[in-house]
C-alpha cells in the first residue's frame, strides 16, 4: 500500500499505526544553519523516532560545488540512500526537528530522483515527543536496498534556466526568504551576498505556510495565501530561498495545494546573489 496519494503529509497518528510495517522507513533529516551552531547528528544520536537513520543533505550532495548542498547526481544519490537501506519499493517518511528544514528538502529530493512513495511527518519530531511518542538512542543497522534513480528534471532549476526567465516569464518564481531578505531591509546571513531579489520574482515568507504548532497549514488556509502574494495557482512556479533549503517547504506546502509539479531553484539566492552578472531588484 502506497502513502496517501493525495498528500504529501502524514500524521503522528498515522506514522505510529504503520511503525512496524515491513516496507515503511523513517528518515530523519534534521539539519540547522551553520550560524545556529547546533550538531544536528549528535542531536539525531541523542534523541530519534526508532528505527529511523539519518539523511545528511550537506553529505547527501555535490562535493564538487562551492554552493552549499546542492544535489548530487543520481549515481551518487542511489549510493548514499542505499547505505541507509532506502530503496526501490520502500514507503518513506521524513521528519526533522525544526520546521521542516529539511524534511522538506529531502522528500524533494527522493521525488527528483524519481521515487514518489514519500511523504513527511507533519509537526515532525516535536510534535511527536510533544505527545509522548516512542523515541529512542539506538542506532539504526539498515541493511542495503537497491535504489533506481531517474531524475525528473522538471522539479529542478538552475541559474541559466532562471536567466532565461527574465525574459520568458514562463514560471513565477516565489521567494521563501523573509519579507526583509527580499526587499534587502534585512542582512543576508551569508556574508558576500547582494540584497534584494530576482527581479519579478514573489515573496511568500516560509514562515507563513507553518503554523503555530509546527505543522503545516490547512490547505484553506494555504490557499488564502496565494492572492495576496500576488501568485496565480494555476501557472507554472518555481520556489527560491537562501539555499535551496526552505524553497522545498514551500514546494510542499504547493503539494497540499495539489500542486506536485513545483520545481525548486538549487542554487537560490546564495548563487543568485553571489554573483555580479545577475540583476537584482529590491
């Protein structure tokens, strides 16, 4: 039996009930920003859902690049999720411990490299401890499992693809950075970054699709964000944030939308930004 396929979230409730099926597998992918100083390893070895192992997306990438976590390629994608005996014919659940970054980075990764039986813990692990959940210290012993990556290129941008849309206008392109990021009233948190953003591109703050709770907003509520952002639900959109991180959030608060079709731009603004041949609006 697959997820639910009209969702890309699953429920506490929902994850505790299924724990023990023989196909299902729990993902932890909690990671912070640097300057937070939080080892999100140790704190994934202290405290974890049972079972679960841990999807690093600083390991799980490109080592080539100068970008941070940008994605690997899929021969290297199928060799680190097979070490973590994620495969073909598994059910994947991803949570993390602080807002969906990056639970929501790494279910868009398993669907760019073509496996779509994932989904995430809504609330993620808070949530979960919050309820007084089983959690454990143990670590996981997976066996391997053959993984098939394809890459499904539509769900991925890159900086050329998004020059070319400065002029076509083909996509929206929806920042997910914070109000002040956007119109560069706030500092980058990354040094050697311009502010401001892509020019024409929206502004939907990642923190407005959570709620209060830690979990996703209802889709009524989802929705009622679109008009004031100036976002036309029915046309093409491609998410943007610092790192290609949060974008994935939004990407999936698209998904509760309907929308599985969104793509995320890899590079976002530490590229963007980072460059002196790329204009700049704020």
């Amino acid at each position: 039996m697959a997820l639910a396929s009209n969702s890309p979230l699953v429920t506490t409730e929902w994850l505790a009930a299924h724990m023990s099926a023989p196909d299902l597998r729990v993902v932890d992918a909690t990671w912070f920003m640097p300057a937070l100083g939080r080892n999100a390893r140790k704190e994934f070895e202290d405290i974890h859902i049972p079972g679960a192992v841990h999807f690093d997306i600083n390991d799980i990438a490109d080592s080539s690049s100068d970008l941070p976590h940008m994605v690997p390629g899929t021969v290297k994608f199928a060799a680190r999720v097979r070490k973590l005996g994620l495969g073909d014919g598994s059910r994947i659940v991803v949570y993390d411990n602080n807002g969906f970054s990056a639970s929501a980075r790494a279910w868009w990764m398993f669907r760019l490299y073509g496996h779509d039986d994932v989904a995430v813990l809504d609330g993620g692990l808070g949530l979960w401890v919050k309820e007084g959940r089983e959690t454990g210290d143990l670590p996981s012993t997976p066996s391997e499992r053959h993984f098939t990556a394809r890459q499904n290129n539509l769900l991925l941008r890159d900086l050329e693809q998004i020059r070319g849309n400065l002029t076509s206008r083909r996509e929206q392109i929806v920042d997910a950075r914070s109000a002040g990021r956007f119109s560069a009233s706030e500092p980058e948190p990354r040094e050697g970054l311009r502010g401001g953003h892509i020019p024409a591109s929206l502004n939907l703050p990642v923190t407005e699709v959570i709620g209060a709770d830690g979990r996703m907003k209802p889709r009524d509520e989802l929705a009622a964000l679109l008009a004031p952002a100036g976002i036309d639900s029915g046309r093409p959109i491609t998410t943007s944030c610092g790192s290609g991180v949060t974008a994935a959030t939004l990407a999936l608060a698209f998904a509760v939308l309907g929308r599985f079709d969104v793509a995320v731009y890899d590079g976002s603004w530490t590229e963007w930004g980072g460059r002196q041949d790329t204009p700049v609006e704020a």
